[in-house]
C-alpha cells in the first residue's frame, strides 16, 4: 500500500461519517476522532454543532470519544 494510494480511499470512506452520525444525539462540541494507524493513515475528527455534525477545521482542545485502527 501506498499513501498517494490508499489515503484517498480511506478520506472518502469517511466522508461518510457525518451522515452516519446524523441521529446520535450529543451535546454541541462533542467531538470524535478516528485516528487510522500507520504511514497510509491519518485522523478526521467530528464536532457536533447545532446544526449537526461536520468535520472540524482544527483540533479541539478537547477530545470525547477517539477510535483507533490499527
């Protein structure tokens, strides 16, 4: 695997996050990172506004839930 390869379909796979998350209720700020393992990998972290849940621009200082891939 390589990066300029493999990163493109796992950003686009979660992409998806948002959508899937759109009926877990959570308090505004809660924020979700998926951090996936290795040089291929990367982290995306989800922000819950009231309008709903986004990809945050920047890392929030604080972190509610985080899931790792390996």
């Amino acid at each position: 695997m390589i990066r300029s390869l493999y990163y493109p379909v796992l950003d686009t796979f979660l992409r998806g996050l948002p959508y899937a998350f759109g009926d877990v209720a959570a308090p505004s700020g809660t924020a979700v990172l998926v951090e996936v393992s290795g040089k291929c990998g990367g982290q995306w972290c989800l922000l819950r506004s009231p309008a709903g849940w986004a990809f945050a621009g920047e890392m929030p200082g604080e972190i509610s839930a985080r899931i790792a891939i390996p």
